[in-house]
C-alpha cells in the first residue's frame, strides 16, 4: 500500500517538531501529550497508568519521568538482553533509552533517534547523569530517515511515535531495514478501533500534531503495514 501525504507530511512533521521542542524547553511536565497546557498534566500516559513499575520509575534520573508522553513500555515487553544493540524510534526524552540501556549492560548499545533537537539535548543530559553515556548514542534524525547501517539492531523499540507519522509506511521500512535478520519490533502505539469521520479526520491532520491525527486504523492495517515493509507477520 502506497499513499502520498503531501502536503501535509512536512506541514506535519515542521508541527510535531515544534511541538516537542517546546515541551522539552520547559521540561515536560507544563503541556500534555495531545491536548493544551493544562495544571494537573505531570505525566503522561504511561507514567500515570501504571504501564512502568515502580523498579523502572525509581531507575531512571529526575527529570526523565516529566519528559515521558509514551503510552506503552515497550522496554517492558522486548524482551531485551544483555549485550544487545538497540534503537529507539523517537526516543523523545530519554525515558526508554535509559532503561533499554540498562538491561543490554555495558556489552550493549542503545541508539535513540529523534528529530526534535532539544528533546535530544534533554536525552542526552539525563543518559549523562544516569551514568550511561558510553552506551548510549542520541541522533537527531528523522524515524523515516534514520541514517544508520543496515541491518545494525537487534531490537527496535517505539513508544506512541509512529502514530505521529503520517508516512507510516516508510517508518516500518526503516524499522525494518536497521534490523537484523530475526530482529525484534517492539511498539507502543494509538491506534483506532473504529474509523473517524472524514472531516473529524482532516480537521485533526490540519490543526493538530496531536497523537489522533495519523492514528493507524485497527490491527489489521498495521499487519498490512509490516507486511508491505517486508516484516514477517502473523494474524490479520
């Protein structure tokens, strides 16, 4: 499946960005995910269900848990090891790298991609004061445009990202393509049981870079998805 998004992949993408920036310019915790600035937002998601246990929370440095707006763990579920090589897909803040680095150990890696350039600089001081820093590379790429080796991960992890992209097809070809072969995908991501309204739809993809706008539709077209990135699938 192909589909073109112009214009509104880089009108997207431009609205994103700025959006994240500005969330890591006064430390997160001000301006929730997908909505205005609000009082009581001092988590996100993830953070304020329960997704990360309170051994997680307690591992990572201050500071890290106010730049998290993920709605998954996917370090929770990737099964990751020591020794591993692992890359995050808009790694965001740093909350996932931190701790996907803290169980490869020091004979892995971890690479945190994102293409907001003050939440790296944000990453990057706390991977610094986690102590992590020789394990750890933070790039301010495009996840449609990674820059990195083919074939170079073990495991690629992505925490309510992809469902910010509005070229989802090219963001599973590089997810793919940095794997190894027997590679693990590992994502946390919004999706949509039901389809929206069409003009529901265009309203939220030209006024919003909020988590709805590029939501995939049921389980079946993520399947679609891999498969057109040449990810082995199973299900519909």
């Amino acid at each position: 499946m192909s589909v073109s998004y112009e214009p509104a992949l880089e009108t997207t993408k431009e609205a994103v960005k700025a959006r994240y920036d500005r969330f890591a310019e006064v430390g997160g915790h001000r301006e929730a995910c997908c909505g205005p600035e609000v009082a009581d937002s001092c988590c996100g998601y993830a953070v304020g269900e329960g997704l990360y246990g309170e051994a997680d929370l307690a591992a990572v440095p201050e500071g890290a848990v106010d730049l998290s707006r993920g709605c998954g763990n996917p370090t929770g579920f990737a099964d990751l090891r020591p020794g591993e090589v692992v890359v995050d897909l808009g790694c965001g803040g740093g909350i996932d790298v931190i701790l996907a680095a803290q169980k490869v150990g020091p004979s892995g890696r971890v690479i945190g991609i994102d293409f907001a350039p003050q939440m790296i600089a944000r990453a990057s001081g706390l991977v610094a004061k986690g102590g992590l820093s020789d394990c750890v590379e933070l790039r301010a790429e495009d996840i449609t445009t990674t820059q990195l080796p083919d074939a170079c991960a073990d495991v690629v992890i992505s925490n309510c990202v992809f469902n910010l992209c509005p070229d989802q097809d090219a963001a599973y070809r590089e997810a793919f393509r940095v794997l190894r072969p027997g590679g693990r995908l590992a994502i946390s991501d919004i999706v949509l049981t039901e389809a929206l309204p069409q003009e529901v739809t265009e309203r939220l993809r030209s006024v919003t870079a909020g988590c709805l706008a590029w939501a995939t539709l049921e389980r079946g077209t993520i399947w679609r998805w891999s498969a057109t990135a040449g990810l082995p699938t199973s299900g519909s």
